[in-house]
C-alpha cells in the first residue's frame, strides 16, 4: 500500500469540497467598492515600478501608462 491511501484522501478531498461554497461567496465578495479599490491600488503601484521592475513582469513602460492611468471604475 502507498503512503496515501484511500482511507486517508477521501476525507480531505471532502472537506476541501465542503469549502468550496466559501472560497465562492469570498470571490463574489470581492465587488463593488472592494474592486474599485484593489484597482486604485494596483494601477498606482504599477506607475511607481521602474524600469527593471517593468522588464521582470513583462511590460513596456508604455502598458505600464496606459493601464494605470485607467481610472478605477473601468476594467
């Protein structure tokens, strides 16, 4: 028999399904003013990397602009 055995799986597979309904309602928690304001944040970081920074995540400077002077409320 191996290290995992069904005994042993079977029971955190049903308790990682048992969370699912969580994990969804969390997601779906994540609207509205909360998204509004994780885009504010992310879009302002993005204008303070630098050159190398830019390099490391695969963007221009030029995406770089042009994403984070989205305003917020747009995707």
């Amino acid at each position: 028999m191996g290290v995992f055995s069904d005994v042993r799986v079977q029971p955190a597979v049903e308790q990682l399904e048992a969370r699912q309904p969580q994990v969804a309602s969390a997601q779906a928690g994540f609207s509205g003013a909360g998204l509004m304001l994780h885009r504010w944040r992310t879009r302002r970081a993005l204008l303070e990397l630098d050159d190398q920074q830019l390099r490391d995540i695969g963007l221009s400077w030029e995406q770089a602009r042009q994403e984070g002077s989205k305003p917020f409320w747009k995707a």
